[in-house]
C-alpha cells in the first residue's frame, strides 16, 4: 500500500519540480527578485501539489488513506519539488550565473529600503549567502515548514480502512 502512496507522491512531485523549476527559471530571466506576487507564488505553489499527491493516493487506495499514508504523500511530493528547487538555485546562483547575486541582493536591499517605514527603522535587510550550506539549509527548512500543511491536510484526507476481523 505504502509503494501505491510513494509512486503518487513521486510522480506528482516531479510535476511540481518541473512547475517549480519553470518559476525559478523566469524569475531568473527577468530578474524579478524583488517581486511580491511572484515570491508569494514562489511560496504557495508547492501546497497544492502536495494535497494532490495525497487526493491520488487516496483515489488509488480505494478511497481509504491512513494519517501516515497521507503525512507520506506530501512529504515525499514536496521532497522532491524542493530537492529540484534547491539543486536549481544552487545550479543558477553559485555555478551558472553568479553575478545574479549582486543584482538580487540589489533588489532586495531596495525593496527592504523602500519599505523601512513600515518597519519603525529595523535594520531589515541581510546580506544573503551563497553557499551550498545555506541552500542546504533551506532546502531543510522549507521541507520541514511544509510537513505542518501535510499533517494538517491529512487529517482532512484520511478514511481508515475496516478492520477485518
């Protein structure tokens, strides 16, 4: 049962990296590092990917998925959206096009400086790190903050099967 939910979480995930992956991509080629609605679905994008996988594996399951089954499902969905995010932007940002650094950072220290008001005059910005360490780190990070929708989305999935006597 539990090769049914991994096939689906897998199989969704690499439509979710392949999404993902196109997102980063423009988001490079146009260099909108500053933009809100594109960073917002930068965050949002890889939630529904996740329910999806657990929808499918529940659909193969005869309707019936486990809280674990369903934990399972999204959490290997998002593994590899954010497997394929982060060797992406390590792949874009450090190897392929390290001037890109500067012009996002430049980007993003105007934004901070833009709306520093808001903020009573915090030092709001942080100069990024570009090192493997730190996309490893997030890379952790994001996959685990996510685990928490999974849970949650589960909880809603889940139909346990009857237990047969």
């Amino acid at each position: 049962m539990d090769q049914i939910v991994k096939k689906n979480a897998f199989i969704v995930g690499l439509i979710g990296a392949v999404a993902n992956l196109a997102l980063v991509i423009y988001i490079w080629q146009i260099q909108a590092f500053s933009s809100v609605g594109l960073g917002i679905a930068m965050m949002i994008l890889p939630i529904p990917f996740g329910i999806a996988a657990q929808w499918l594996s529940k659909s193969s399951l005869n309707s019936y998925l486990s809280l674990k089954q369903g934990v399972l499902a999204f959490f290997l969905c998002m593994l590899v959206i954010f497997l394929v995010d982060f060797i992406a932007n390590y792949l874009i940002y450090v190897q392929i096009d390290p001037g890109a650094q500067a012009i996002a950072e430049k980007a993003t220290e105007e934004f901070a400086q833009k709306n520093e008001n808001a903020l009573a005059n915090q030092d709001v910005f942080k100069k990024p790190v570009y090192s493997l360490g730190s996309y490893f780190t997030g890379f952790i990070s994001k996959l685990l903050f996510y685990t928490i929708f999974g849970i949650l989305s589960a909880l809603i999935f889940r139909k346990e099967a009857p237990q047969q006597a």
